[in-house]
C-alpha cells in the first residue's frame, strides 16, 4: 500500500509536492514486493541492513543520498498483524507531527490507541523514538536517515489487515499531512 500511495502522488502531481525539494524511493525492495516479504532476492532484511556494507538496496540509497540533508522523511510501512494504524516519529518531541499525522489518518482508517505497541510506549497510535532506542544503531532505514540525513522521520505502518485502498488512502493522508505540518 506504501509503494502505491507514493507513485500516485507522484503520478498525480499532488500539490501537496510543489514547494518542496524532495527524494522518492516508491520501493526499495521490488523483488520482496513482488514476493510479499520483507526479504530481498537474496533473502536479507533490507531495513535491517542499514549498517551492512554489503546489501546492494541499501549501498543504492546510501550512495543516491550522500550529502543530502531534508526536514523530513518519510517511509510507509505495512504491518500485517495490526488492525489500526500507527507510526514511529524520530525527532526532537517539541516539533513533534505525529499527532498531526494520525489526526488526518483517523479519517481514513483506524488509529491505534493502545499505550503500548510492540512493547515499545504509544501515545494515540505515536511512538516517538527517543536517542536511547537509537543506541540500537543505524540498522533500519529510519534510524539511518535520523542520525545522517533527516531532522525529523516518520514511519507510517498501515494495518495490513484492512483492505489494500484503504491502507493507500491512509498513507497519503499521512504524506500529505507530513509535508502540510512540516513547516511548523
């Protein structure tokens, strides 16, 4: 749903685009996508490769954004045990978007409101990620982006339990919600 959110906005023109300077990965990983697994063709967990030197999806992206800077990133997951719509936000909480964010999901799909979503503390489907969670290293593609190229990066995670459109809906809504807020 996240590959397909980006490329309509992409093919649409949304306006919500104009004004920025921005980079579009649609998808990082075709042959998993094509597949429905996380996994490259090689059988590697390309967002948990970002301190490998050695996976070709992630040297692509590093060598593309090398010396890039943004105030924002934005990546859109799926998870296909969830049933409401939640993200992860890295970034200093005082400009926090994420409330903003779920405010416009919410009127695509539901939002999670549990305080606790893989054991790591929500706040209305919001975990913001803290310097001590990113102790973990740079292993994911947000966690890389946060600590060498973004300000501030959001991970949307669609509920893959709902249908297919609505998790695209979703995801735009969070896109374009994101760019909208991003300024403030």
């Amino acid at each position: 749903a996240g590959v397909e959110a980006v490329v309509r906005l992409l093919e649409t023109g949304d306006s919500t685009l104009a004004g920025f300077d921005w980079v579009a990965f649609p998808c990082l990983n075709p042959a998993g996508y094509a597949e429905g697994t996380r996994e490259n063709g090689a059988g590697v967990d390309i967002n948990r490769s970002f301190e490998n030197e050695e996976v070709a999806e992630a040297l692509a992206v590093k060598r593309v954004l090398r010396g890039a800077a943004f105030d924002v990133f934005i990546e859109c997951h799926e998870d296909w045990e969830a049933s409401a719509f939640y993200m992860f936000e890295c970034g200093d909480a005082a400009g926090a978007l994420g409330g903003r964010v779920m405010a416009e999901v919410a009127r695509e799909c539901p939002v999670s409101h549990a305080s606790d979503i893989d054991g790591m503390r929500a706040v209305d489907g919001v975990i913001q990620v803290d310097e001590e969670f990113a102790e973990y290293g740079h292993r994911s593609l947000a966690l890389y982006m946060w600590r060498f190229h973004a300000k501030r990066v959001l991970t949307c995670e669609a509920p893959g339990s709902l249908p297919f459109e609505q998790c695209v809906t979703a995801h735009m809504a969070a896109i374009r919600s994101a760019l909208a807020n991003a300024g403030l």
